[in-house]
C-alpha cells in the first residue's frame, strides 16, 4: 500500500510534467517563422506582347500569261535574278502565227470593198449632185460604203489583236527581282481562260521583308505604329532580329472562336538569312527600362505577421517621437521606417494608401533587426518588378530583402486590430 501511494503521485507529477511540457513546445512551434530572402538587383524590364507571324517579301508579283497554249522554252529558274523586260519564257507561236496571217488577209479583203464601195459612193454623189440618179441608189451607195468602212476597221482592229497575241506569247518580267517560285515546265500546256495561269512569282527586293503577325484582340491595343519588334526564326533559333510595326490591317480574323488581326512588320535582310514562307516568333517592346532596381514579384506581397506589423508600428513611433523631440535623435527616421512619408509621400498622419502601385519590402539591417522600406512599383515583366523607394528611404542593389515567410503565427490582418500604433495612425491596413 505504501509503495502504492508513493507511485501514483509519481505518475501524476509526470503527466504534469509532460503537459507542461508538450504546451511549451506547441507555444514555440506556433510562433515559429522563417523567411527566404532575394537580392534586390538591376537590370532591364522589357514588357511585351507574344505573336507568330509568316515572312513575306515586301513586293511580289505573279507572272502569268493572257494566250493559252504549250510551254516552248523556259529561260529562268528558281532563285534567278531577272530585269525588267527580260524573257523569261515563250509559248508555242503557231497557232498564234497563224491568226496574225488570217488577220492580214482578212484586213486586204476588207480593204479592197472599202476601195470599191468608196468609189462607188463617188461617183453615184456626183450623178445624184447632177440630177441623174434616183434618192434610193445615192442611199444604197452611201449605206454600202459605210459599211465596207466599218468592216474595214473591225479587220484593222482583228489583226492588231492577233499581234499583241503574237507578243504575249514571250512572258517577259515585269519588274527587277528574283524568281522565287517557277510553276511550268517546258512541253506543259497553260490555258487561259476567266483566271490567268501563274507561271512564276517574282520578289521585287529580298533585303527589305515583312512579317504577318496575328495578333489577339485582348492585346491589339498595346500595338501602335512605328513600335519596335525583336523576333525569332527557327533557322537561325541563336540570333535576335528586329523590325517595327507598319501597319495594323483593321479586318479581323477568327482563329478558333479567337479574334485576331493582323500587324504588318518591316524587318531588313541585308544578309539574306530571312527567307519567304519563315515562321517568325515575335515580340512587341510594349514598354522596355533599363538600369532599373528591380527585384522579384513575391517580395513586394509578403503577407506581415503580427509581430512584423508590431515591429513596424515599433519603428514609426521611434520616428515620430524623434520628430517631436528632436534633440533625442536629431529627428533622423530609423532604419526602416517611414521617413520622408509623412509629407507628400502618403502618411500625413494616418497609414499609407494601398494602391496598385505601393508595396512595403521587409528586410533585416546590419543589427539583425526587422524593418520594413514603403516603396513604390512600377514596370513588370511578370517575374521582376521595378522599385523605386519613397522619399528618405534607401535600398541599394545586392540588398538581401524578405522574399516569402513560413510562420505558424496568424497573419497581421487577423490579429492587428487591438495592436498599439503611433500617435496619429489610424486602424492598420
């Protein structure tokens, strides 16, 4: 009984103990926090809008032919440099030939009635002048006359036609280019009918191309003419070309429900790597900075813990009680706190603004001490965005700044409403 007596409160003190204990060790975990940290660094942010889009020769211009017939001779091929006038191919002359010849004859045959009806008409209007003919034989005379005139001239128009017929038959190049698509072979049969045939595809000037990009609707709005472009192609997938922005075509295109337009893109070629028919990956510089202090997204939307606003709070009222006596500090604001703010910058006795563009970083100074910069952002990739510190506040490039918090503490927006603040600030943000 007695050792009875002696083990029972042992067991009890232990259950004590171990409660205590386990409460102790849950009361530190719970508090428990950790942070990642990134340099604040500079650099350049380029914002841009993504597209693909087709290369294309600036000028180009099909060569066809207005007679039907078999392909004599071929005198270029693909990737030949041609001149205006230059021959490039002839069809079959035979036939064409031979409706020259039949135009010739038929325009003699109408010649001969003009000259035989003119004369008659002559002569018949003197006897009629004279009395000596009847009305109705000076009318027929004139009549026949008039129409071996008219016969005359559809014969001199028949045989005009015939030769430009004759002439179509040599396909000659319309411009200066390069043959960049030749579609007939020799022996082959081109008709012409209510579509010309296209026998090549000459490019006026290959140094200078263009790209067809379409463009989403959501994103049309940031394209404006002029604008600058850097683009890819899969040839030459190590080196960037740029072009600008043309033209933007005002008919849209759906692609997959999606509405789209096209932007016409000037790119040089002096070197010739960009050829016809390319698939060009495209960016639009919507907006571009450079040697800007910037760091990553994350670290201008960490979520404070209660302790970090406590430490925040902390460290404004330091400055304002320095600001109303200043011979206690000579007024300077700590390490990170609010300085500069108060006038222009957005406390003006109370917290500052939570817009878009305002942003608190948290970082830890020479004293291991936390303290917390107002800052500005501005321009974004989507990865890094730009910094620009308020009035009184200095951060410099390789500055290690909070990037994300582990904590098993409540956030600060659940357990700040009773927390002491400076003298004159509001309920916290």
């Amino acid at each position: 009984m007695k050792l009875k007596k002696v083990i029972i409160p042992l067991i009890v003190l232990s259950l004590v103990a171990a409660g205590t204990l386990w409460l102790i060790l849950k009361k530190e975990k719970k508090n428990e926090t950790t942070y990642s940290f990134v340099e604040l660094s500079r650099g350049n942010i380029v914002n841009t809008v993504d597209a693909t889009g087709t290369i294309e020769p600036v000028t180009t211009v099909e060569v066809g032919t207005q007679v039907s017939g078999i392909i004599d001779k071929i005198f270029v091929d693909f990737n030949d440099r041609v001149v205006r006038n230059q021959l490039m191919a002839v069809i079959d002359t035979t036939i064409l030939s031979v409706q020259v010849s039949d135009a010739k004859a038929s325009l003699l045959r109408s010649q001969a009635q003009y000259d035989e009806a003119k004369y008659n008409f002559e002569r018949t209007e003197k006897l009629f002048q004279q009395g000596m003919l009847s009305e109705l034989e000076y009318i027929t005379t004139k009549s026949n006359y008039q129409s071996a005139k008219s016969s005359l001239l559809s014969a001199q128009n028949n045989l005009e036609r015939a030769q430009r017929n004759l002439l179509y038959a040599f396909i000659r190049s319309p411009i200066n280019g390069t043959v960049i698509y030749r579609e007939v072979e020799e022996g082959q049969t081109v008709a012409s009918s209510f579509q010309t045939p296209r026998l090549f595809l000459i490019a006026e000037d290959l140094s200078k191309m263009e790209i067809h990009a379409l463009v989403d609707e959501s994103e049309i709005g940031s394209i404006k003419e002029g604008q600058k472009v850097e683009f890819e192609v899969q040839a030459h997938d190590d080196k960037k070309f740029e072009g600008n922005v043309r033209q933007v075509w005002l008919q849209p295109e759906t692609v997959q429900n999606v509405v789209n337009y096209t932007v016409v893109v000037d790119a040089a070629n002096p070197n010739g790597l960009l050829l016809p028919g390319m698939t060009a990956t495209l960016d639009f510089i919507i907006e571009q900075k450079d040697n800007i202090l910037m760091a990553p997204i994350a670290a201008t939307k960490i979520q404070p813990t209660a302790k970090m606003m406590e430490k925040m709070f902390a460290n404004m009222r330091k400055r304002f009680e320095g600001r109303e006596n200043p011979g206690r500090n000579g007024g300077a604001s700590p390490a990170g706190g609010f300085g500069g703010m108060a006038s222009g910058a957005g406390l003006g006795g109370g917290m500052p603004t939570m817009n878009k563009d305002f942003a608190i970083i948290w970082f830890f100074d020479e004293h291991k001490e936390l303290q917390s910069a107002p800052v500005r952002t501005g321009s974004t990739d989507g990865k890094n965005i730009e910094i620009i510190p308020m009035p009184g506040v200095e951060l410099k490039e390789g500055m290690k700044i909070i990037s994300s918090i582990q904590t098993t503490e409540s956030t600060a927006t659940t357990t700040t409403t009773n927390m002491p603040r400076p003298p004159g600030f509001g309920r916290p943000f």
